[in-house]
C-alpha cells in the first residue's frame, strides 16, 4: 500500500470516528430534553447574569444539533436559532474549547455569518463550552457587542467557563429530576400492575413498619383477611386479633427470626374472620431497610381449598387402606376354603376362578361411581353378561361396598352351581331374579328371590353343604345380616334372601 492509499485510508477510519462521536453528541443532547424545556428560569436567570458580569448587550445560552444552533435563553438577542454552517459556537463543537472573537466583522471566516452582517451585528463575541459528563460538547455560554473588544483576560474566560459549568449542573440536575418523576411513575405502574395481578391471583401483599407496626396492604387482601381489612386490619396487633389463637405464636415466631437473623418469613396459619369463617393462609416475606425503616415485606396467599383438599386427600387414602385390607382378607378367605373345598387343581382354579371374576366385577361397579356405594341393578346387569339366561326385574337401589362384595359373591355362587347342576345346564333352562325393597319396623329391606326353571328335574336337598353354600349362608347371615330360605322344588331351585338395606356407611 502506498503513501497515498495510506492517506486516504486513515481519512476514512477518522471520519468514521468522527461520525460515531457526533451520533453519540447527538444522543447526549436529546437526553436532556432541552427543547422540552423551552422557558427554564434557571438558564434565563444565568443568562442575564452573564449580560450584567461582563456589560454585553447580548449573551445566550444555546444548544447545537444537527443542522442548526438554537438559542435556549437570550438576552438582546431576536433570532432564535442559526444554521450550524454559519454559527459562532459551532466552532466550539469542533474545537471543545472557549474560543473569543474579538472583531468578527473584519475576519474573513465570519463576516458573512447571519449575526454578524444580520441585524444582530454582532462583531464582538466570547463562548465557552457546555459539556456533559460523558465528554460531549452539547453548546455554549456565549456573550457578544456590536462593537469590537480587544482586551478579555483570562480571568474572564475562567469567569464565563465556571458559569458554563453552572449551566450544565443545571441540564444535569433537570435531567435527575425528570429522571427520578419518571423512576416514580413507572414504579407507581408498576405498583398498579402488581396489586392487579395480585388481586386476580387472590393473593394479597403486606409491607410492615417495624417502628410503628403499622400495615399497607396491596392485593386482594379484602377478599382474604375481610371486606373491612383496610381499617380494622391495618396494624399488626389487630391482624393477630383475627389469627386462630392456636396459630398466634407460630406466626409471631417466624416474624422475629426473619427480623433478627435475616432469614426469609415463611408461615402457615388460620384466621377467622368476624363472620366465623376460617381461612388457611400461606405468608411468605423478607426483612429489609427501606430508607432507614425496619420493614417486613410479603404476601399472603390463601389456601383454604388446597388444605381441604389434602385433607380429603388423607381421609381417602385412610378409606382405601381400609377397604384394601378388607378385601385382601376376603381374597385369602376364599383362597383357603376353596383350597380345602376343592377335589383337584382344576376344579381349584375353576372355582377360584370365579369367585375372583365375581370380586372383580363388584369392584369395577363401585369404582365406576365413588368406590364407597353401587348400583345392585348393575351387579345383576354384570352376572347376565356372564350367564345370557339370566331375567332381572327390579327397581334399583343402592349398596354399600362391603354389601356390594357380599351380595356378588353370593350371585355368583348361586350362578355357578346353576351352570352345572341347575337350570342352566339345560337349553331352555332360565334364572329369574326378581327384588323388591320395603320397609319392616322402620327400616327398608330387600327382598330378593332367585327362582330356577326350565332344567333337570330337582332332587332332594343336599344332606351336606360345599364351600360354596357355607359361603352364601355366611355372607347372608354374617355381612347382610339377612336371611335366606332355599325351596328344592321340582322345578328347579327358589331361594328367598331378606337382609336390611343399610346406608353407604356400612353394615351393624
């Protein structure tokens, strides 16, 4: 690369430099908002000030910025702006430094500037720069005469320079000033934002005083602590007044450790409200100083619902560990006496077999509705799935579950011994069930008749009963505490069962 090419390269880095600056002056001079602020009594105040510290006749404090020099504050000045071309105080932009014209009409660089050959006439003129804290030159305080001046001393300068600087504390104090008006408007926003978001939530905030215990509730804290919560709830003390007294030192506990040991407040705990109502809350905060003020900061969550559900939750659990041990001790029941009933290993898992498909089958019932109760039309709909010759005719009621497990066991008992020596080993053979309830001595009983027909001709009652009839007679008499009466007719078998329909609480 030559000389030349060197040349021109460097150029073009430096206005590229140069370019860069002047958007970041830019930028500067738009954070200030000094166009916003046309009428600042501060800058009129300097201005005049100025005018009388050096007896000019005109002075002005004024701004550059991209194509023109505006003038903020003037003293025997009309115009009100300049293009950046032809101003003096462009010249500080570019140089940064106070600069001081002592005859401007008769300097070939500035005698055909507006101001000077204008009406303004300026030939006498003195600037310094205003600079902001990052560097950048943003304009001048500036004095001129219509007449020249050839003597200012450097102690004039340093004067015009220090009221320079007056100047730009003055852009930078405003500029704070609006800053922080802006910081308020946007935390006050937010503050808005959070209590709407709070109140949807139903969570409510709290903000405590330490020094006065004094309370400022944000949030749904009326829908949570109570309708009257602002007035009657707005120091800590008459807050504890609607704690459970139960639950009073809990809370007072975790609000002094997270006082005096910087810990987080983490609290569960009941109120009750003036109405009588008890609400479970969750209060969760963190101790802090603000602008001086020992303060406890937090919010108050209420989780009635969640406890109850939790509490539904153990009651069902405890429930269903209930019924699993009584259904387990039925499963090793039926297992033994039908291992001590049965000829061999077949007619062990035939019987098992069904018995186990019987038990299935009243569980599905209850746990297709609440796994405490079922339907009875269900469980003869489910045995005639199984046997096709089955008729039903009923009007439906409901079991309880240790009943519902009785009552199947016993169908199908009853069902078995139908399919292999009653009248479903015939074609034309039928089972017929048929039940009523009515009410004897003020309580409701079921009567319930399973009658036979259509199958081989009946013999005499059995002088033994199997495991299967010790099961009906015991599952009647013991769990349904019911009866039942067996008819070995000719026709085929008639059995009556009677048993108290008792409530989904369970059996005497």
């Amino acid at each position: 690369m030559d000389a030349d090419d060197e040349m021109m390269e460097r150029e073009k880095t430096e206005g590229e430099i140069e370019l860069t600056i002047e958007k970041q002056r830019l930028a500067t001079l738009i954070s200030y908002k000094v166009q916003d602020n046309a009428r600042n009594t501060a800058f009129a105040h300097i201005t005049q000030l100025v005018s009388d510290i050096f007896a000019a006749p005109i002075a002005a404090v004024s701004f550059v910025d991209q194509d023109r020099e505006f003038f903020q504050s003037a003293v025997g000045l009309k115009e009100t702006e300049t293009e950046r071309h032809s101003s003096l105080s462009a010249q500080i932009i570019d140089s940064r430094e106070s600069i001081v014209v002592e005859d401007a009409a008769s300097d070939p660089q500035f005698d055909s500037y507006p101001l000077v050959r204008g009406s303004a006439s300026i030939r006498f003129y003195a600037g310094a720069p205003l600079i902001a804290p990052n560097g950048m030159v943003l304009g001048a305080l500036w004095i001129a005469d219509t007449v020249p001046r050839f003597r200012i001393t450097q102690s004039q300068l340093s004067q015009l320079r220090c009221l320079a600087d007056i100047v730009m504390n003055e852009m930078e104090l405003s500029r704070e000033i609006d800053l922080r008006k802006q910081a308020q408007k946007n935390a006050a926003i937010h503050r808005s934002n959070l209590d709407l978001t709070l109140a949807l939530s139903d969570i409510a905030s709290f903000r405590i005083d330490l020094d006065t215990n004094l309370i400022e509730w944000g949030g749904a804290y009326m829908k949570i602590w109570g309708e009257d919560a602002g007035e009657a709830v707005a120091e800590v003390e008459t807050a504890f007044e609607r704690v459970h007294p139960d639950d009073r030192e809990t809370v007072r506990v975790a609000m002094d450790e997270a006082k005096h040991s910087g810990e987080k407040y983490e609290a569960r705990f009941r109120i009750v409200l003036p109405s009588g109502e008890i609400r479970w809350l969750e209060g969760y905060g963190e101790y802090l100083e603000a602008n001086g003020c020992p303060t406890l900061t937090g919010i108050n969550k209420d989780i009635t619902h969640s406890v109850a559900q939790q509490e539904q939750l153990k009651l069902h659990t405890r429930e269903l560990h209930h019924r699993l041990r009584n259904l387990f001790a039925t499963l090793q029941s039926i297992m033994m006496l039908t291992k001590n009933s049965a000829t061999s290993i077949d007619d062990y898992i035939e019987r098992i077999t069904n018995r186990l498909s019987a038990l299935n089958r009243a569980q599905q019932i209850l746990l297709d509705t609440n796994f405490v109760t079922g339907s009875f039309a269900a469980l003869i709909k489910d045995l005639s799935k199984a046997y096709p010759r089955v008729r039903w005719s009923g009007q439906d009621f409901i079991l309880a579950e240790n009943a519902m497990v009785s009552v199947s066991l016993i169908l199908n008992e009853l069902a078995t011994n139908a399919a292999k020596y009653g009248a479903l080993t015939a074609d034309k053979g039928l089972v017929t069930i048929e039940w009523l309830v009515r009410e004897e001595e003020g309580r409701d009983m079921v009567e319930l008749r399973w009658r036979e027909s259509g199958g081989p001709k009946s013999k005499a009652a059995p002088t033994q009963s199997g495991f299967g009839s010790s099961l009906i007679d015991h599952s009647i008499t013991h769990n349904l505490q019911g009866t039942i009466d067996r008819d070995w007719a000719e026709d085929g078998l008639t059995c009556t069962i009677i048993f108290p329909a008792h409530d989904k609480e369970g059996f005497c």
